[in-house]
C-alpha cells in the first residue's frame, strides 16, 4: 500500500484508461482528484467504481480553457496544497486528411494533448516544489508517438510532441526531485469520445502481437511503478505497455488446425 493516503490528480477520469487509472489507486488507499469535462461522467465513475467519497475530489476541467484548469489547481491548493503525483491522462483522437481538416480541428488535438499537459504540468510542479515535495508526473502518450497512421497525422503527431515536453520537464525539475515519465497504453476500443468503427477495432486487434487489447491493470500497473519508490532513479523514461503494438507492421500468422 506505498499509495496509501497519496494525492492523485488524474485527467480525463471519466474515460476508459482515466477510470482504470482512478481504480488502480483509488484501490492502493489514494486519495484522488478526478478531472474531466464531463462531470456526470465522473459522478458516474464514483458511484459505479465504489469508491470512498471522503477521499475523492472531482472538478469538471475544460483542458481548452486557462481559467478552467487554473480552477483545478486551485481545488488542490486549497484541498491539499499540492499533489504527489499528476496522470496526464487527457487526450482525444481524431480522425482527418491534413487536406480536409479545418484549422480549429488541428488547434483542439493539440491545445488538449499537449498544451494542457504542458499548463498542468508546470502548474502543479511549482505546488510540489513551494511544498517540498519530490512528486512524480506521469502524462500518457501512445506508439502513435512512433508510428504514423494515415488519417492520424494530428494525433501521431502531437504525442510525439507530448513525449519531447515530458522529457523537457524531466530535465528542468530534476533538480527539485520530481520524476517525469511518459506511458504508451495499448490499443483500448470504447472510447466516447473517440468513436472507432467495428471495422477499425478488428483490423487493430488483428495487428497486436499478443493478440488482446489493453485491460485494466496493464497501463495502471506501469504508470503505478513509474511513480513508485521502486522506479526512484527513473526520469524522462517512455514505457510501451500495448503489447507489441508499436514495434511495427504485424500480420498473425495462420495457423493449420491440423496435426502434423
């Protein structure tokens, strides 16, 4: 239980990987501060997840607003002073032809991957530094980050970026003992915010090498560590946690059901 009684601020928890994130150490004795734009989703996570209502604190963050994040750091201050671990979990994917798109498109992928994380990130690191804290910062990325998809030039290119940030703030607040890393979570359809189509579920199942999409203890374990005491000497790391998925170009081999 080294989470136990920690302060989380975790964002986008009313998502997939945000509510697993939220349960992984709301089940480690966390006290947690979820954020999301929609908090009917987060109310909805806190009762689904039965977590401890005394040790949860929810702020409905608009990550395309300054004075809506501003608002978050201020509902820690307040709460906690200042937090011990941030997930920038955040992030929207879409899908456009760098032909087509309209420029506001590009501006929303790029003002939530990686302009908010930035925001947050200093944000929060100056709460930990004013407290004495050697706090960790984890934000979550994607093998996007490596490899392209068509269609997916602002989102690819934008965790590319996220990672170049992450290792920026590793590098500038080393000094003060706060441990920045990135995550690569696996391929996790269901998204509300991000709709796929069947078609391109199974055709990105079918290209992960070990053949199963991401769960709910994978990312969580990874970032977990990464803000354990076990990963102290840990700082500017990227982890791939999407089983195989980013290695490169996958095709399952068939297999003849046949005995030999």
């Amino acid at each position: 239980m080294e989470f136990e009684n920690k302060t989380i601020v975790i964002t986008g928890a009313a998502g997939i990987f945000g509510r697993w994130i939220a349960a992984y150490f709301a089940k480690e004795g966390a006290k947690l501060c979820l954020s999301d734009n929609r908090m009917d989703g987060l109310e909805k996570a806190v009762e689904e997840l039965g977590f401890d209502h005394s040790k949860v604190l929810l702020h409905a963050t608009e990550l395309t607003s300054d004075t809506s994040m501003l608002e978050l750091v201020d509902l820690v201050k307040r709460e906690w002073k200042a937090p011990d671990i941030l997930v920038n979990n955040a992030g929207i994917y879409t899908r456009f032809s760098l032909l087509d798109m309209e420029f506001a498109d590009w501006d929303r992928v790029f003002d939530v991957n990686v302009r908010a994380p930035f925001v947050l990130s200093r944000e929060f690191a100056k709460l930990m530094i004013a407290e004495g804290k050697q706090g960790s910062i984890v934000n979550i990325s994607s093998g996007a980050a490596r490899k392209m998809t068509q269609n997916g030039v602002p989102y690819c290119t934008s965790k590319t970026t996220v990672e170049r940030l992450s290792k920026g703030f590793a590098m500038e607040l080393a000094e003060y003992g706060i441990r920045v890393n990135v995550v690569e979570p696996g391929f996790a359809p269901g998204s509300e915010v991000s709709e796929l189509s069947d078609e391109y579920v199974t055709n990105m199942l079918k290209n992960i090498p070990l053949g199963r999409a991401s769960g709910p203890e994978d990312a969580p374990g990874a970032i977990a560590y990464l803000c354990s005491e076990k990963a102290a000497f840990i700082t500017g790391a990227v982890i791939s946690v999407d089983g195989g998925n980013s290695i490169g170009n996958y095709k399952r081999p068939e297999r003849s059901t046949q005995k030999v």
